[in-house]
C-alpha cells in the first residue's frame, strides 16, 4: 500500500512541496475511523467533509458555486428562471430543493439524486486543489435527511479524474518506465467499490506486470485517463511497482524531461 500521512486534528497539505497528495490525505483521515467534520479552507472556499465511522456521509460548502440551484443548472435539470425566480422562497427553514419540489420543478426522488451529486461534485472538487489548512474535528453528526452510500474507494477515483495537472498526475505515478502490478487480496475491496468497465478493465490488465505505457495500450481510453486511474490505484494500495522505488517528484526523472519536449510543457529557466 503506498504510504499515507501521519494525521493530526489539524495541518495542512501543499502538493508541490510535501510527499503525499490530496488523495492520500483523505485515505488517512478515513483510516482513523472517525465521525465528525473535516474542514477544508484555502483563499477559494472552505469546504468540509463529514464522516461517519470514516466514511464520508456528506459534504457541504462555502462557494457559491456548490449550492444546488447552480449544481442543478450546471446538469441541464432546473433553468435559469427557476434558480431567479424560486430563490427568493428559499428560508431557514425551507431549503431550495423543497421549494422545487414544492412548485412541481423536480419530483422527490430526483431532489433525492441532485442532492447526491451537488455532494459528490463538492468532495470532488477538492482534489484539484493544490494546498489547503485543514481540521478534524470529532462530533456528533447533524441530522441529514440525505447521505451518501458511496464506497470511499470510489470517490478516490471520481476525484482524481478532476485533476487536469499532468505534473500531479505524473508526479503520482512516478517514473514513465515504472512496472506495476495489481497487489495481491484486494478483490473484496475492488468489488466493494463498483467501479466502471475501465477501471476493473485496468484493475484486470495490471495482474501481468505492464508498464505504464503497456497499460495505456491496453484499454480503449485516453492515455491521460490510464495515468490518473494508475494514480488512484496506487494510493488505495491497489496496484504497487515492481522492482524500483516511485520517486517523489516525477518531473524530475529524466523521461519526464524528454516527455516535455516532445508536449512542450518544459519548464522555462
């Protein structure tokens, strides 16, 4: 399993000057089995994250853009005049999602399954930050009528497709020429997860050893996509490398400087 940070009740992360990453930060804070809020806040937003017995039941958050009306807007399931003109209903006590259902914009169950997203899309949109304080704080959890039912496993993956940063995706796989291979006692875990075609298909592939490289020839996806599953893998202890040690920082093996000059991503000096 690849390692994971030691967590205190409150810290911070910073990815381009720490050894762990966002993934393996929240894989930690679940491990300790805790039921509470962790609390996420940078200059863009303070986001958190409730567990319950570590796993993660709810998420809410600061932004704007991670209330419902414009998650709802975003999926193509309200209109803009519906968040104009049914907002100002909205009290303390009546959340917006009732007013839709309320005025016959939404039916219950669909209310039920925007919520679901509007929750995954806020724990998802963490892993694209690149540093953050956070706190862990040990509660009794508030009475929500809608949690989560989501394998941990599985969200690590829909959050690191969020990541766009080929240095962080790059830097989570290690050197180009790694070999890696799907780590043994981990079908309960992968089934548990229920993950999509692609990433079982992956899982599957990777019981050879393959190279990186092999790995993207293997499946019918973008390679970019390969790379950010690899990642995931590894920091659920998934697959493991064969033979040599994952550096630290990726972008400085010496294939990630010939990859650079052929994508153009070489760092000024």
């Amino acid at each position: 399993m690849s390692q994971r940070p030691v967590v205190g009740d409150s810290g911070s992360f910073n990815c381009w000057s720490q050894s762990f990453e966002f993934p393996s930060l929240l894989l930690a804070i679940c491990d300790t089995g805790r039921t509470g809020e962790v609390r996420f806040s940078n200059q863009e937003a303070t986001k958190v994250v409730v567990l319950k017995e570590g796993n993660i039941v709810f998420a809410k958050s600061s932004s704007i853009d991670d209330r419902l009306g414009p998650y709802l807007l975003r999926q193509g399931k309200i209109r803009f005049e519906h968040v104009t003109e049914l907002g100002r209903f909205v009290t303390p006590e009546k959340r917006f999602g009732a007013v839709l259902v309320e005025n016959g914009v939404l039916k219950a169950e669909e209310l039920v399954e925007g919520v679901l997203g509007q929750v995954r899309s806020i724990v998802a949109s963490l892993f694209p930050w690149t540093n953050a304080s956070f706190t862990v704080e040990t509660k009794q959890l508030e009475k929500e009528a809608i949690l989560l039912h989501i394998p941990l496993p599985r969200l690590i993956v829909q959050g690191v497709r969020e990541v766009k940063s080929w240095r962080r995706v790059g830097t989570g796989i290690g050197a180009l020429d790694a070999v890696y291979q799907t780590s043994d006692g981990i079908e309960d875990d992968v089934q548990r997860a229920k993950l999509g075609e692609s990433e079982i298909a992956l899982i599957s592939e990777m019981r050879g050893p393959k190279t990186i490289a092999e790995a993207c020839a293997s499946l019918d996806v973008p390679d970019f996509e390969v790379c950010q599953l690899l990642w995931a893998f590894r920091a659920l202890g998934w697959v493991t490398p064969v033979g040599q040690e994952i550096p630290g920082e990726a972008q400085d093996d010496p294939n990630f400087a010939e990859l650079d000059a052929v994508l153009g991503t070489k760092p000024l000096s």
